[in-house]
C-alpha cells in the first residue's frame, strides 16, 4: 500500500493522538509520588494487558504470526520500553522537559529511516535533523531550572531521547512490515509476546504490595489507569492507524504538538519552566518544520 497525503481526517487523528499523549507526561510524574519506576511500568502495561485482552482474543485470527520478528519489535519498542525509561527519567526530570523530548521521535524516525529501512532524504532534511538535536544536545545539558548539570542525575533526559528511538524503531516498523495488518491486531500481539511478563512483573516488582499498603494511592494507580487505557491502548490502535493511513513520518508529527501540551500542564502543576526551554523547543520545532520540506 502506497503512502497517501493526509486529508482533514487524518489531521483531526493527530491532534486527538496530541492530547491524549500531551497529558502522559503529568500523570507519570504523579504515579511515581507513590510508585518505584519499576512498578509504574508495570503497573500501566498489566493494566494495559487485561483491557486489551478481549480485543487479542477477538483478533488474534487477523495476526500475522509469520511476521512475527516485527511484531515483537513493536510490542517491545511501542510501548514496553519508553513506558519504563520514561518513568525512570521523570523520578528527576520534568514532565514538560520530558514532552520537549519527546519532539525528537521523528529526527530518529527520519533517520533510522534512511539507514535502516533504505527511505529516501532530500535536502533540507539533514539541516532540520542538526538544527533539532542541537536543541535536544541543550535540553539535556541544561537540566532542571536551566542550569548546565554535568551530573549522573542531570543526565536523565537521556532516557527520554532513547524512549524516542525506540517509538522510531516502532514507526518504521509498522510503515514498512505492518501495513496490511489491522491495527488492533498488531496492539494485540504484545499481549500474546508480553502480557504474562508484565503480569508477572506487576506482583514482583512489589507494585501489587504497594497498593495495598499505601495510604493513599488513587491519584497514582488513576494516572496509571489512564495511562494504560488512553495512552497505551487506545492511543496505539489509533497511531497505528494513522500510520497505515498516511505515513510514519507524518504519524509522529504527533510530537510537533506534545510539547505545548506538556508545557501547558507542567505551568498548571507548578513546573519552572525558564526561556532555555523555549528556546529549545523552537530548534526541534524548527528543525521538524525543515525536516517536512522538500529540496
């Protein structure tokens, strides 16, 4: 199936994808007030497991299993290993420094892109590719409160930008192996992959211990309640979708909008937000406006 140029439908996909996203970053931050990285990890895709079990068992006759490499990569690079990098760099960077982050999925979804999966660049691509990690290469160095930190800690956001290669690893993925395969089906087959791992890692982690014990924990198993069931579940089917229906490079443009709603909602929680990142964030920005232009 060859790519199509988006149309209104497509736009109206992604500014849904945006929101339902934009607010991920807030609701990580106050699942780890109670939870251990580990355990909100495990937390979210056990839940994500059991509200896409009835939709494996349905559609598991529409999985192709004899691609079953790809899939597994996208069940590990979709949403298994950002959701647990994520929560190990927000225990001490901000949410709106990690949705500023988050920008960076297309550069590594270009890029991976033209040296992995063979997908032709033109010009200006590589000037918005410098231009946008440039501003990344900044953020990372510039840590909390807009102060350069050459600190183990400072480095954190790190884990945000390999988050983003692995959804790049995923978009590729799915444009190039999966197009054909129902987006539901291909959101399914991480429960056949890794629904019993993440169930499992959801009582050995203690995460089971800790809602049981903690004295308030609703605010935290609810972030990660929707985390799971918006952000993971729902929001994968949709992008999947949107990937199928357009293309992986215009599917995570999704992150072009990210940053104002994880910007916004970190001003709303009380998060000093100071003028390096904004700075910052008009270079990635920039560099993905450059990155869509044609030589």
């Amino acid at each position: 199936m060859e790519n199509k140029p988006p149309v209104l439908f497509d736009w109206m996909l992604l500014f849904l994808l945006a929101a339902m996203w934009g607010v991920s970053f807030i609701l990580i931050k106050k699942s780890l007030t109670v939870f251990q990285p580990d355990q909100a990890a495990f937390v979210r895709m056990a839940f994500a497991t059991l509200v896409y079990l009835p939709f494996a068992i349905i559609y598991a006759n529409k999985i192709d299993w004899k691609k079953w490499k790809p899939l597994l990569v996208v069940s590990l690079c979709g949403s298994g290993l950002p959701n647990y990098l994520y929560a190990i760099a927000q225990t001490k960077v901000s949410s709106s420094l990690a949705g500023i982050l988050n920008s960076l999925t297309p550069f590594f979804t270009l890029i991976l892109g033209i040296l992995i999966f063979k997908n032709k660049a033109d010009g200006n691509k590589w000037l918005g590719v410098l231009l946008g990690l440039t501003g990344a290469i900044l953020l990372v160095l510039f840590g909390r409160g807009g102060q350069i930190s050459f600190s183990a800690e400072g480095f954190l956001p790190l884990f945000c930008v390999a988050a983003t290669i692995c959804y790049a690893i995923n978009a590729n993925t799915v444009g190039k192996y999966l197009r054909e395969m129902h987006p539901i089906a291909i959101g399914s087959a991480s429960v056949f992959f890794l629904g019993v791992p993440y169930l499992v890692g959801f009582f050995w982690s203690g995460a089971y211990h800790t809602i049981r014990t903690h004295p308030d924990p609703k605010m935290a198993v609810s972030s990660l309640a929707y985390l799971a069931v918006i952000g993971t579940a729902a929001a994968s089917i949709l992008y999947f979708y949107l990937v199928q229906r357009t293309s992986a490079i215009f599917a995570t443009s999704v992150t072009y909008l990210l940053p104002i709603v994880a910007i916004f909602m970190g001003i709303w929680d009380g998060e000093k937000v100071t003028a390096i990142h904004f700075i910052c964030t008009a270079m990635i920005l920039g560099g993905l406006y450059l990155t869509r232009q044609k030589s």
